[in-house]
C-alpha cells in the first residue's frame, strides 16, 4: 500500500535514522586523500600469535588514550566539586542569615507583636485609624511573611545542592575506580605485549611492526573515519527525496507503520551520492548490521545491531559488537569512544511525537523498524 503524507514523515524519519553513519562501513578514498595516507604497507601477520600481539599493541594505545580521556573527565569533575563545595558553604552561611531574619520574625509575631496590634485595633476612633493600622499590620506582617518564605526557599535550594554534591561526588569516586582500574589493565596488557615481544622469533621485527601498524592507526586511520562520518552525514541529507520515488519502502499495518530497507538499495543510494562512497557495501543478515570497506591498502569492518531503547527516552541505539582495522580487532575502549562521539541513535519523540519505535530487526538483507502511536 502506497502512502503520501505518512509516508514522507516515516521516510523523514529514517533519514535522521541514518543521518549518523552505522559504525564500521569506512572507504578509504576520502577527503584527506587515503592513497597518500596509506602508502606506506600495513604489516602482515605470519601467525595467529602474531596477529594476537598486533592487536595487543592496538588496545595499549587505545588503553593509553582512554586513560588520558578518563584523568581529563576526573580532573573537571574534581574542579566542578570543588566549585560546588564554595558554592555550598557560601549558601549555608546565607542561609544561617535568613534563618536568624525567620526567627526574629516568628518571635515577634508571636511574643508582643500581635497582641500590640489586637491592642491598637481596639482603640481606633475612625475609619481613618483604621486604615492605617491595617496598613502598618499588613507591612509588617509582609516583611515577616518574606522572610520566612526566603528562609524556605533557600532551606529547599540547600537541600538540593546537597544531594547534587553527593551525586557529583559518587561521579568522581566512579571516574577514580575506572581510572584505576583502567590503569590496571593497561599495565597487564602492556606485560603480555612485552612478553610476546620477547617471546616472539624475531623480537625487533615484531617491534618494528607494531610500531609501523600504530602509526598508521594513530597518525592517518582515525581520522580518515572521522571523515568518513562526515562525508556519510552530507550524503544522508539526501535521502528524502530519493526515498519519496520509492514509496514501496513503506507500508501502513495494522497499528502503526513499517520501513522496510533493502541493503541493496541504501547501497545503490550512497554510491550514487559521492564516488567515494563506492568502496564499501552494507549487508543485513544473521539478525546484525554489517558493513566493510577497502581502498586496497586499508580495509575496515564492522557490526553490531539495533536496540529499542525507553529510557531515558524511546528510540533505537546502535551497540557496536566488533571494529576491525586491517585484518586486526580493535578494542573495545574504541567502539565506544566511536559511540560517544556519534550518536548512532534515533529517538523519533524529538521530532513526531505521535509516533514511537515499538521494534526493529535484522531481516536476511532487509533493516525492519516498526513504528507505533505514542498515547
């Protein structure tokens, strides 16, 4: 069944569904130009223990990196709590004030105040007096009532930057563990490395290759995929109207709608995009999302899949399962730093709030996300 208008808002949707790049699907013909970046030949492991010691060498420095994200995120924790402690005493000692201002009011409310104005009530000879007693009682009163209602308001402020101290300090307490445990570990790893270098039948070749493969990696590999992520980016701003000639894509069922996207078609879509783009190819299978890509002297692999997601809003987010970079696993501190950067996910309630993400699966070369009405 053909639709018009719904079907250009699901289609809309899919495109800020993909507007951030899958992980994993990188050619390397790109914007910083990857023939000159990649001259040089990535080593080539003569054994699977070789292999595995490349790899090792690929987590320590990305271990490394990590580490020095995680001591920068302690260190600005660390400067906001001590902010927040200033703050805090600053505002208990205002608060001390406001309470002596509330006390002083109550006391004299209650301990002559009142009866001198009941007093003063009584002895009024003319609507005049009157008057102005009332007004004196209702500016008094009114200073009274202001300062007790400061006191409040700044008891209840109090309250609340005493329980945000706690929870920044509960984060820096969690940034220190992970730091240390981090740290652990990248001590551990850099002793398997060591010892496999050792080990190995040619200590310094197998030097020389680690250091040749962390090069690459370091100098030229991450950043040809951040490229990638944009060039991905400006190529799926297209995507509407080229999915409004295909309405087939899109199917109203019974309580709600469904995209059904062939990975041969996004593939046909993103080459005719940008040349490129022609060097890499999705594939929907075995319930993942897969995709890889090669310029002849780097190559990269991915997958992973969709989850629907309810908290702490409805939508899909992308978990990255695997990261390949010539043959070679990355770890999985990359992954998700890649998931930090680029928020893979899509929460349609931003953008229609009428609909929401009920399911999504990986059908064999097919993406199916289903789409409700939100109550």
């Amino acid at each position: 069944m053909k639709t018009r208008l719904p079907g250009r808002i699901l289609l809309s949707l899919l495109a800020v569904l993909l507007l951030s790049p899958l992980p994993g699907a990188f050619p390397f013909s790109g914007p910083i130009g990857a023939d000159q970046a990649y001259a040089q030949a990535v080593p080539v492991p003569s054994s699977d223990d070789d292999r595995q010691l490349m790899e090792k060498s690929l987590a320590v420095l990305e271990l490394d990196r990590d580490l020095e994200r995680i001591a920068s995120r302690k260190d600005a924790l660390q400067k906001r709590l001590d902010a927040s402690t200033l703050q805090l005493k600053q505002q208990e000692e205002q608060l001390r004030e406001r309470k002596q201002r509330a006390g002083e009011a109550l006391s004299r409310y209650y301990t002559g105040r009142k009866d001198m104005l009941w007093n003063a009530l009584f002895q009024v000879r003319n609507l005049g007096d009157l008057f102005r007693i009332v007004d004196m009682m209702d500016l008094l009163m009114d200073g009274d009532r202001k300062a007790i209602a400061e006191y409040r308001a700044e008891s209840e402020e109090l309250r609340s930057s005493q329980a945000e101290l706690q929870r920044q300090k509960a984060e820096l307490d969690a940034a220190e563990q992970n730091l240390l445990q981090q740290k652990a570990r990248a001590e551990e790893l850099d002793r398997q490395l060591q010892e496999g270098i050792g080990g190995s039948s040619d200590p310094e070749a197998a030097k020389r290759q680690i250091a040749q493969l962390g090069e690459i990696w370091q100098n030229s590999g991450r950043a040809e995929v951040q490229a990638y992520f944009r060039l991905m980016s400006k190529a799926m701003n297209k995507l509407p109207a080229w999915l409004e000639n295909h309405p087939d894509y899109v199917k109203l069922e019974s309580g709600g709608y469904t995209l059904r996207l062939p990975d041969d078609a996004l593939n046909s879509f993103l080459a005719e995009q940008d040349d490129s783009l022609k060097g890499f190819q999705f594939r929907f299978g075995d319930g993942k999302v897969q995709a890889g890509g090669s310029d002849g002297s780097m190559s990269v692999e991915a997958s992973g899949i969709y989850e629907v997601v309810d908290t702490p809003k409805n939508g899909i987010k992308f978990r990255m399962d695997e990261l390949v970079f010539n043959g070679y696993k990355l770890p999985r501190e990359t992954m998700d730093e890649l998931l930090r950067t680029f928020d893979v996910g899509f929460y349609p309630g931003k953008f229609i709030s009428f609909l929401k993400v009920t399911s999504v699966q990986v059908e064999e070369h097919e993406l199916v996300i289903r789409f409700g009405f939100s109550l």
